[in-house]
C-alpha cells in the first residue's frame, strides 16, 4: 500500500504589542494644564510602542486600555482612541488624549495604561528587550490643572525665595510655560533673579504690587 505523508500543522497566533522604554526612561509621567492658557482645551502624551514580531505589509490597528489603579474617567477625562500602527513600523508613539475639565483643578487623576488585545495583537511579553530597553505591563500618567511645588524648587529658593502659586505663575509668564528651570546653571540662577525683578517693576508700574494666595506680596 502507497504511503501519504501527513500535513504538519504549524502553530499560528497573532504578533504582540508592548509598551515599552529605555534603560534610564520613567514608566511614568506627569502633566499640567496650569502652565498653558485657558483656550487649551486638551493635550496629547505620546507613550513608545513596538511590535513583538514580523513587520506587516499591511496597517493594522492598536487598542489600549485603562486598567486598575486609574482614576480618571474614560470619555470625560481622557480619550483613547484607536489608532492606526503603519505598515512596515515596528515602533510607534500610541495618543492618550487628556481632556482639560472643573474638576482638574482639584484633584490629580491617573491613568494606568495596558496594551488590549484585539484580532491584530496580543499584549507583548514583559522584560528586558533590544538594546536596554524594556517591555512593561502598564504606563502611568498623572495629571491635573493647577500648580504645584515642583520637585527643582529647593535649587531655586536661594535665588527668588519660597514657593507661592501665584509666584511660579509670574515666573511661568516671564520665561514659558516650556521652560526648564532645573536645567539652570548657578550664573543663569543669578540672572534669573535679575529678569524676575526687572519683570515684577514693570508689573507692578501697570498693575499695583503683586500678592500671592496666601496674601503675601510677590517678591525676588
């Protein structure tokens, strides 16, 4: 009797999705819409993705979700919306859309983010990957809409005094909502100091002194 060979069955599923970051990058991030104007209605963080698997010919689709430990609400709060992973791409910056709202100005939400499986990727296998860099089950972000003390502040206090609101937002409307007061060297901390207080007499010849909310007078 002749033979028939039989069909080997090879095992299929679909490539994976990972949110992923470097050796020395954070998993987490914080925002604030108190450094921009009031017509600033929303903003995007952009948070690194890349495929566990073959690069495709064809576009496909990436879904995230919100897992436990968010307090920030789906719709209201923040989007996440489907968004398009390019062929031939095998790493991508996934839009978490935050939503600027009355109750940011009170309380600091957070958005726990996860990878969702859908019929184009599975969620990625965690651990280390290419080149130090890192595939992690969740990415968090912070966010809110009013100022607080940043973390930089002891380095400046020297130079234009303690911390009020109503000081870092002159000082914000002086150099920028973008500007990077941790990177300051002492010569530039010097020189901050004397813009600021240039700054304050011009404001002060238009508008009377400045006071803070804790009804002392804006000083440097």
């Amino acid at each position: 009797m002749g033979c028939k060979q039989d069909e080997i069955m090879f095992f299929q599923s679909n490539d994976a999705m990972s949110i992923y970051k470097g050796q020395y990058e954070a998993d987490s991030t914080s925002f604030s819409f108190a450094y921009y104007l009031p017509a600033v209605t929303k903003d995007t963080i952009w948070v690194t993705i890349r495929v566990q698997g073959k690069r495709s010919a064809e576009d496909r689709i990436v879904e995230m979700k919100a897992v436990e430990g968010t307090t920030a609400l789906l719709g209201k709060d923040f989007v996440l919306p489907e968004f398009v992973f390019k062929a031939g791409s095998d790493t991508a910056r996934y839009p978490v859309v935050l939503l600027r709202n009355e109750s940011l100005k009170s309380t600091t939400k957070t958005i726990k983010l996860s990878v969702k499986p859908n019929s184009y990727f599975e969620r990625g296998a965690l651990g280390q990957e290419i080149g130090k860099t890192y595939s992690i089950e969740t990415y968090t972000i912070h966010f809110n809409d009013y100022l607080s003390k940043p973390g930089y502040w002891s380095a400046l206090e020297n130079y234009v005094g303690a911390f009020s609101v109503a000081k870092f937002q002159f000082m914000l409307s002086v150099y920028g909502a973008e500007f990077d007061f941790a990177a300051l060297s002492t010569a530039e901390r010097l020189n901050l100091r004397l813009r600021l207080r240039t700054a304050l007499v011009d404001y002060e010849a238009k508008n009377g002194p400045l006071y803070d909310e804790n009804n002392q007078r804006v000083t440097f």
